[in-house]
C-alpha cells in the first residue's frame, strides 16, 4: 500500500507535544490541527504510533475529507472512498460520529448516512447483499466541523490512555497521557530524583519510570488493528521487538510518590507490580507537610487535589500552602504543578517561570513551572 494518511488525537494543549513524539518515532510529515496531528506513514506506522506515543488518545486512519451540506453529499462522497481497501466481507463496521458548526447537525443520522453509504460501497466491490459482520472491529467516524466531513478508522480500540496495568484507580485519577505530557513538558532527566506529593494512584511516578527506561507505554495492551487482515501479525511482531531492544532499564530510577490515602498508595503499589516496576518506585502513606524528598536537583511533578476532588476550600488552601512550603525547603529543585486553581502562584510564593493551559478532562487546569536555580535547565538568567 502507498502512503497512508493517518490521524493522532489528543487532547487540547498537547498537540505540539504529541507531533514532537512523532517525529521522534521518524515520521517528519506531520501538520497541527485542534486536537490532533496529521503525519503518514505506512502499515508499520500504525503498529508503532500505537505502542509508542504516550500523549495521544488514538491513532486514525484518514479514508477521506469532503465538503458535505446535504445528505446527498455526505452519502456520495462517503460511498467513493476505498472501503473495501481495508474492510473485508466478514467485518463488522459499526459508525460512530460528531459535528460541530455543521448544517448536518444530527450525529445519528450522519452515522447511519454514513452506514448505508459504506454498505452500498462494500456491495459494489464483494458482490453480495448481506454482510454477517461477524469479523475484525472496523470502528467507523464521521467528523464534521464548519460542513467538512472526515472519514476515519479507528485503529487503537479503548483509547490509549489505558495503558493495560492498571486494573483499578483512585475515584478522580489523571489519566496516563496527561501524566506522561507532564513529565515530557518538565524536560525532567532519568538521572535526577523525581517526586509527587500527591501522587493517588500512582499515575505520575508510573509514567516518568516508563519515559526514564524508555518503555513503550502500549507494549503490555492489544489494539483494534491487530485483528486487521491488511496488517501482517508480523509488523506487530517487529515493532514490539524493536520496543523491547530500546528498553533501558539498566538505568537507576529515584522516583517516590507519596499521598495521605493509604488505599491510593494500594492502588498505586498493584499498578507499579503490574507495570513491571514494583521494585524500582518507592510509594509512602505521607502528609505532604513531612515530605523531606532527598538530593539535588531533583523535580516536583505533581496534580495537587483541588476543589471538584476534596469539596473543601480551607483544605485546598492548606494543600497548597504545604506545597509552597516543601518547594521552599527544596531551592535546587524545579516544580512542575497541574491544577485550575489560579493561587498557585500564590502558596509558591512567586510567580510561575511559565504556565500553560492544558486540560484535564474538562477542566481547565494551567501546568505551573518554577525552574530552580542551577536545576534541570541550569541558572535561571535575569532578565
């Protein structure tokens, strides 16, 4: 097959992110879009975007874009694409959609247009009149936005934040991607202590051990386009061989999480065991108020519990005060802290070096860094 189109999602504020980690794998022709990042590549590409992007939620192959203002228009140019390319007789191909500033607002009758469009396309090509669908999953989507339909299918299966080693999580975690976009943002060094004062079920302190050993964040899950017949099980195989060579665990990791809810540092304790990473991260029962983090610059990266999550703005206040006051007791450590709160700025006692807005679910949060002196990115210069 020639150059396939494909699509990364993600969510709003990681996209240069999630396009350097691209490139990065060796794909250079990729273009930023709200949400997402375009690049090509060919059928090993899906295999390793999948296993190895760490801030994407999926991986999409693009069927197609057109301009659709009517039924009619979304039907033919929906019928045109070369469907029976990837979905065979046996497939089941269910259609999912949205649309956004579109005249064809109405999601389930654009995915049941989209259907009956795919159906008429596949009859064409296997000459038949019933298809059993009783195959490989083929998720379908139409995505309009300001009337311009996008075709896509969906490679990854459940989104890739389900990293495949945590089986239970605390009652408000942050998801892997997020955790994993944060560590990357910090620019933090496998050779440098790392700690999260709140660290719940683990989520941060898992994800940097990954980025510090090099791990590819899918190697321990299955993805949708594994069951795909026009993807060999043999580029599976050789990027999941070629995950496993990059691993560098050799390196030595001084990663420590710590929280006051012991059944978060169960919970944190069991994904650590089932990531393979049991032995190499240390978790603690700790109020952040008698946190004493060893070494030299090392980096706080941290999701403090904020109102939505404790219900109680004394408690908040005091969380963040206590925060202010370990980062105080620690001049040669960066921080990097993730919340909505905007008096940040104020228990650290300082403005931010720099903020940026990210979200986490829904909630706008900003991503609070504070660059020690002589840190990760050497003396701070006066301006």
């Amino acid at each position: 097959m020639s150059e396939i189109q494909l699509i990364a999602t993600c969510p709003m504020g990681l996209e240069a992110i999630l396009a350097r980690e691209i490139r990065d794998l060796g794909y250079e022709n990729t273009t930023v879009e709200n949400g997402r990042v375009n690049f090509t590549g060919d059928e090993l590409a899906i295999c390793r975007a999948n296993l190895w992007l760490r801030t994407a939620d999926r991986v999409l192959v693009k069927m197609g874009q057109f301009e659709a203002r009517t039924f009619d228009e979304l039907f033919e140019g929906t019928k045109a694409l070369p469907w029976a390319d990837w979905i065979p007789e046996d497939a089941e191909f269910p259609a999912q959609g949205r649309s956004h500033k579109s005249q064809l607002s109405s999601v389930p009758a654009c995915q049941g247009i989209v259907k009956k469009a795919v159906v008429e396309s596949l009859k064409q090509h296997y000459h038949t009149e019933w298809f059993p669908e009783t195959g490989a999953r083929f998720v379908m989507e139409v995505s309009l936005l300001n009337d311009i339909a996008t075709l896509t299918l969906d490679t990854t299966g459940p989104s890739l934040h389900k990293r495949g080693y945590r089986k239970i999580a605390t009652e408000a975690p942050l998801k892997e991607t997020m955790a994993a976009a944060i560590v990357l943002l910090s620019r933090w060094r496998v050779e440098r202590p790392l700690y999260d004062p709140f660290c719940g079920s683990g989520t941060i302190p898992i994800e940097a051990a990954m980025i510090g050993w090099n791990i590819a964040p899918g190697q321990r899950r299955s993805f949708a386009a594994e069951a795909w017949p026009i993807i060999p099980a043999s580029l599976w195989d050789q990027a999941r061989d070629e995950a496993y060579d990059l691993v560098k665990d050799d390196v030595p990791l001084e990663i420590i999480g710590s929280d006051i809810d012991k059944n978060a540092i169960d919970i944190a304790l069991a994904a650590a065991k089932s990531a393979g990473l049991a032995r190499e991260l240390r978790f603690q029962v700790l109020p952040v108020a008698k946190a004493k983090p060893q070494g030299d610059y090392g980096c706080i990266i941290t999701n403090p519990p904020y109102g939505e999550r404790l219900g109680d703005l004394k408690e908040v206040d005091k969380v963040l005060r206590d925060l202010g006051l370990l980062a105080l007791h620690l001049p040669t450590w960066s921080s990097f802290i993730l919340n909505p709160n905007k008096q940040v700025e104020h228990f650290m006692s300082r403005p931010a070096d720099k903020k940026r807005k990210l979200y986490n679910g829904r909630i706008e949060c900003h991503l609070f860094q504070y660059f020690a002196p002589g840190g990760l990115y050497g003396p701070r210069r006066e301006s």
